[in-house]
C-alpha cells in the first residue's frame, strides 16, 4: 500500500503528488496541515525527524525528501517511465532536480514564508510562540519561525532570493532553448520536480517571467498547466486560505 503525507499540493509536496499521478498510482493520501503545526507532532516526527512533508509509506517503508521519493517510485513503478534512459539526460535529470532543491526552492520559499507563513506566525500570542516552536524539530526550522514571527528577512536577504529566482527562469530559459524537456526530449523528473517552483514565479514575479522575456519558460508551463496528471494533483484538497496563497501550482 502506498500512503503520503502531505500538505496542499504545491511546494514539496506537489512533487511527490504529482509523480504519484504521472504514473497512475493509487494512493492513501495523509493530509497533514501545516498552518496547524502537524507536522510537529510526535506521531509526525516519528516518521520524519525533520517534521517536514512530504512522507511516503510504501508497505511500512518510510521515505522522505520529495526527490529521493519520486526516485523511489520510478524504481518500484517504472511503468510509466519518468527518467530517461539515456545516462547524460539521467544525469542532467539529476544535476537540476539538485538545483532545484537546493537554490531555486530555497529562494521561493524565503517569499513563501515572508509572504503568507508571516501572517500566520504573527497572528500567534507570545505564549502559543513559544510552544509551538518548542515543538520544532529542527534548529534552522525553529530559527526560520522565530525569523518570520519577528522582524521577517532582511530586504537584502529577500532581494537576493528574488536574484535567486531570476537566475533560475534564466538558466530554465537555456536549457529549453536546446530541447523540449528539462532534460532532454523526454519528459521526466527533471519536469514533474520543477513544476510547483517554476508556477509559483509569474504569480509573484511577472517581471522575471513573462512571455516577452521569457517565451520558451512559458510555453514549458502552459504545456505543464495542460496535463492531465498536473490538473488532477492540483484538483487535491487545498485548504489554505485564498488571502493566504502565494506560490505553488
Ligand atoms: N527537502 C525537503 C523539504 C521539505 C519541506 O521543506 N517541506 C515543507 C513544505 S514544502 C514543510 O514541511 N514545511 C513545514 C515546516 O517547515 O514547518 C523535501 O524536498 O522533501
């Protein structure tokens, strides 16, 4: 049986979710709400120490990390293939979906927090604070919450994450000039892991992507926007409140 936890499908957990339903896998979906702190819960950081989502379950198996989850699933399901056969595509697969998590994502989320997380931090009294932070797993995760509750991110820590974003729709810009997918003619992971990050952008940022600047980025979304496994993870249950949405899908 296959089960995942999960918040609202956009950021991390859109990757995991939107694999799921590329390769037609039913699955038990564990909705887990973030705006609710559940994902500090004991029975929660039992399964992921970092108190994060997404987490899969596969028959007892627990794995994180939305990457190394949708990896996992194309070993175990590789029916529908997302990963191209080709060695130097498998790779350049890899060495973006790395880009991703560990330069694009981080700048989207830095405006993800100080754009909606913010609200919620700060609706909290001093007191339901300091609970709720004792109750974070991780250091950098509770300092981020004490960040955001408090004085939020620097104007220059926030400018350079919008760099950040600018220089990753640039280098996605590049690489669809010399193929149709991320990585290469085929789509992969490569796609299914950048989608959440790249539709946060436009909605935020229209400036640092737009058809003008940015044609072939575009045209890689619209094409994203239309399939059908994207259309059924965004169709999940989304329970953020409208005011309080920013990015994602
Ligand atoms: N590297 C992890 C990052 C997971 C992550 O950042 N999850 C976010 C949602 S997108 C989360 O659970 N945030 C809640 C929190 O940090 O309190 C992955 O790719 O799965």
């Amino acid at each position: 049986m296959l089960e995942l936890y999960h918040a609202e499908p956009v950021a991390n957990s859109m990757k995991s979710i939107l694999c799921l339903k590329e390769k037609g896998l039913a699955f038990v979906s564990h909705y887990v709400d973030l705006l609710r702190f559940e994902q500090h819960r004991p029975e929660f950081v039992q399964l992921n120490p970092n108190g994060q989502v997404p987490v899969l379950v596969h028959d007892g198996a627990v794995i994180t990390e939305s990457t190394v989850i949708n990896e996992y699933l194309e070993d175990v399901f590789p029916d529908v293939p997302l990963r191209p056969g080709n060695p130097v595509e498998r790779a350049q697969m890899r060495i973006w979906s790395k880009f991703v998590d560990e330069y694009f994502c981080p700048a989207l989320s830095m405006w993800g927090w100080h754009l909606m997380v913010r609200k919620v931090a700060q609706s909290l009294s001093k007191n339901e604070l300091e609970q709720i932070l004792g109750r974070i797993p991780l250091k950098e995760q509770r300092d981020k919450w004490a960040t955001i509750a408090g004085e939020s991110f620097t104007p220059a820590q926030l400018e350079d994450s919008k760099r950040k974003l600018g220089v990753s729709i640039d280098r996605l810009e590049k690489i669809l000039a010399s193929s149709h997918w991320i990585a290469g003619e085929g789509y992969s992971l490569a796609d299914v892991n950048s989608y959440s990050m790249v539709a946060g952008v436009p909605r935020m940022f229209p400036e640092i992507m737009n058809p003008a600047k940015t044609p072939l980025a575009c045209r890689w979304l619209d094409e994203m926007n239309a399939r059908p496994a994207v259309k059924a993870a965004l169709a999940m249950p989304n329970r953020v409140p409208e005011v309080l949405r920013t990015f994602g899908g």
